[in-house]
C-alpha cells in the first residue's frame, strides 16, 4: 500500500478555493459525518492503518475546508473506512490534475491581457477542446450518419447568423455571441422532452462543431472559459440525444467530455450533470452497477442544494434497488429526500438540465426503486401521485411513470389497467430509448401473468410495431 505523510503537502491559499479540492472537502465531510465519525477520529485511523504516515484533526479539517490538497492515501483511506463506495478515489486525480495544472499554467511576468492573448500556446487546459476527445474522424465513426445534415427547425440558422456577425467585426466574437448561446441552450432544454432526438441531433452537433472552432481563435480569458462552458452544456445534451438514437459509445465520449469541461472551468454542477446523464444511460442499458459508481462520482461534485445533487442521489437510489440493495436504497432516498425538499417549485434557472416540473410531494424515482424492490402496491401509488401531480406533456418521462405504474399493476394482477398504461406510454412523439426498455419489461410482465388475454396481446403487438418502427428510423452505421 502507498505510504503518503499527509501534512508534508504544500498548503496554497486563495481566496477561492479550487473547486476539485472544495467538491472533495465537501464529499469528505458528508460521510464522515454520515458515519458518525470525528475528524480526530479519522485522522487516526488513516494513521493506524497505514494509509498515510501523519495526520491530525486539523489536518482533516483544512482539507474539508478546502485549506489544503488531500494526499492519495487519504482519498484511498477514507473511502475505506467510511465506506463510500470509492467515491473519494474517483474525485482526488481532479483535484491532483487541478493542482498541477494551477502550477503548469501560469506563465511568470504576464499581464492579464497577454496571457489572455496566448492562452493557446501557453495552457495545456485550452488545448483540450482538441486534445479530450477523439479526432473528428473518429467521432463522425461514433456518431454513424447524417451529423452535419444541415440546420433543423429548432433555431434555424443559428450558426449561419452568429458566423457572418462574428466576420462583420473587428473581434473574434460578436457582441452578444456568448448570450446568445446561452439563450439557444435554454431553448433545446426546453424543447428536448418533446422533440425527436433524429430532428435535434444534427443542429446541436453543428452549434457544438461551431463553438469548438471559435475556442481555436484569440480570445481573452473570460471569453474563453464562457465558451468551453457552453461547449460543455452541449456536449451533455449531445449525450442524451445519441443515447436516444442507439448511440451509447458516442453517448458516453460526450459525457465524459461534458465533465472534463466542468472540471476545468470550475463549474461543477455541469460536471455533475455530466453523471447524472451517464448513470441514467447506464442504467437504461441494463448496467446498475455502473449506474450508482456514475451517481455517486457526480455526488461528489454536486453543490449542496443544487437540483443535480438531487437527481444524482435519486438515480443512486434506483440503480441500487436494481441491485437489490436495500441499506443503500434507504440511505441515498434520505438524501435524495433532502435535497428534493429544497428543490424549488418555479422553473429551473440556465443550466438546469431536464428538471421536473412537479408538486410532488417525494422525490419522482421513488416509485421506480420501489417497483425494482418488489413492492407493487407501493410502486403503484407513488406512480399515480407522480402522474397526477406532472403536468400533462408528450415527454419521455411522463411515458416512463405510465409504463412504470403498469408493470406495477401487472404484478398486482390488475392486467386490463396495466395495458391501458402501456398503451398511454406507447401513444407518444417521443419514443426515447429508455421508454422502450421500459416498455419491454411491461410486455414481459403481461405476458407472464397471461399471454392470451385480448388486452396483453392488443399491447404486445404495439409494442412490436412500435419497436420496429423506431429502429428504422434510427441512423444506420455506413458502409
């Protein structure tokens, strides 16, 4: 096992913390008090077993606060001994990376403006808009056919727009460039649940390829950091469009891309949400295990009270009930319950991707981790008061609670209900991939209990047509 001696590490104050080590103190801190540990504690069981040569409270204590670098062992240590699932492990190399890059790329003697203007030759970090992803042949191979097709409907002539602005001027951004982008991102969130990912896709990809080259030009620093955010929203969003078309290689490059921005700008709520998307894709693709190590390494970088914190701890608490693991089901519902009970009510501010709107009282995935546990009455009733309580829209989730409360009453033997739901869910625009797998253990679930009822076999057909119909209309690879 590595020997590190804790308190040899060279303390940096700021007056901001970087936000790796600030998400690591914060994560260190929620389990150690979750296990009723003291930071004194702590400290001498890292000791005792070995995982680093000296560590005191305080040392625990600047750490949670921030004040200093947390060494390897304590990271490996705690995830032991606080039994985190590893979660401390998987955030400490962005806080070692953040740590050599704050040393790496800052240049001696610069003004603010010169290295604004050499930020590209100077800084490792703002070469990896080309460097963290695959080649632009090797993503046109993740992404099959049709990426640059043209601009869709959703806002037509967007690039076209800002480009012949941006040549206009003297600056290599337009005036109002950075917001408009803003506002174009607002605007796929909102239209994202209701339109088909095939009609999104090929729009988003070409915004995404747009900002990626402005990132290559002279800008200062601000510029230059809001740009790579947005770029970082995109390729979240990007990630759940593939996913939706069958794409789930190129889904998971634009998750991880997704976060690799997050991390760098210091946003780490789009490096959080950058999770939550890959836990639900995970999950949906029949990997909970990976579902829960997704969720719980976006926990790690959730703010506390954030939205994502509570979409994170909720996909956690569905992926270990597929898992069957009820002490772990209970312990991320209560925190899934906590943040949900701070989570506003009104309309989710710029960069909330993909929020609820409900009045419900529980957090939305209680029903599926009850259904997964095997309590159908439960499962039954969480789901109605879900569906009562969303507002009436042709969204994937909404097909998703319909499925979920039929699977239910499948099992309660209250099979003439439960098709009627899947044939509510199936009845949508927006057929995403996840809808169907839902759909296909409804299908299951009628069959079993009787196949030959004319209700089961009306719902078992659509399902097959409607399957059928959706995978020719998915891109196929080229030839």
């Amino acid at each position: 096992m590595p020997v590190t001696k804790a308190n040899g590490m060279t303390d940096e104050p700021r007056d901001h913390p970087p936000p790796a080590r600030a998400a690591f103190g914060r994560e260190l801190a929620h389990w150690r008090e979750l296990r009723n540990r003291t930071q004194a504690g702590l400290a001498r069981r890292l000791v005792e077993e070995g995982w680093v040569e000296e560590c005191h409270q305080s040392y625990v204590a600047h750490v949670e606060a921030a004040r200093k670098p947390p060494p390897k062992g304590m990271a490996e240590g705690a995830d032991i001994i606080l039994e985190t699932g590893g979660s401390l492990t998987r955030l400490w190399p962005w806080v070692d990376l953040e740590r050599e890059r704050d040393r790496a790329a800052r240049p001696r003697g610069l003004s603010a403006g010169q290295r604004a203007s050499t930020i590209m030759a100077e800084s490792d970090a703002g070469r990896q808009e080309a460097s963290a992803v695959p080649t632009r042949r090797e993503l046109f191979g993740y992404l099959t056919a049709g990426v640059i097709a043209g601009v869709g409907h959703v806002v037509p002539g967007l690039v076209e727009a800002l480009e012949t602005s941006r040549q206009a001027g003297a600056s290599s951004l337009a005036p109002g460039t950075v917001e408009q982008l803003h506002a174009a991102i607002d605007h796929y969130t909102t239209v994202f649940p209701t339109t088909p990912a095939n009609e999104m896709h090929a729009e988003v990809f070409q915004v995404r390829q747009w900002v990626g080259s402005l990132l290559e030009r002279k800008l200062t620093l601000a510029e230059h950091r809001e740009l790579v955010v947005v770029s970082g929203w995109l390729s979240v969003l990007l990630s759940l469009l593939a996913f939706d078309r069958n794409e789930y290689a190129a889904a998971r490059v634009w998750c991880d891309h997704g976060r690799e921005r997050g991390i760098e700008t210091g946003h780490l709520e789009l490096a959080a949400f950058s999770r939550e998307a890959l836990a639900s894709m995970a999950f949906y693709s029949g990997q909970p295990a990976e579902a829960v190590a997704a969720a719980q390494e976006g926990l790690a970088l959730a703010p506390v009270g954030s939205a994502v914190e509570y979409k994170l701890a909720a996909q956690a608490m569905r992926a270990l009930a597929a898992l069957g693991d009820r002490d772990g089901v209970t312990e991320a519902r209560r925190r899934a319950e906590r943040a949900y009970a701070n989570l506003p009510r009104a309309p989710h501010p710029r960069g909330k991707l993909f929020v609820e709107s409900t009045t419900c009282g529980h957090p939305p995935m209680l029903g599926a981790a009850m259904l997964l546990l095997g309590d159908w009455s439960a499962a039954e009733q969480l789901k109605s008061e879900q569906l009562a309580s969303e507002p009436e829209h042709d969204a994937p989730g909404r097909s998703i609670n319909y499925l979920e409360r039929g699977i239910a009453r499948a099992h309660l033997g209250r099979l003439d209900e439960a098709s009627t739901d899947g044939m509510q869910a199936l009845r949508s625009r927006r057929l995403a991939q996840s809808v169907l797998v839902q759909a296909a253990k409804l299908d299951r679930a009628l069959a079993k209990a009787d196949a030959i009822l004319p209700e089961v076999r009306d719902f078992h057909r659509r399902y097959l047509e409607t399957r059928l119909s959706i995978v020719q209309e998915q891109p196929q690879p080229r030839t």
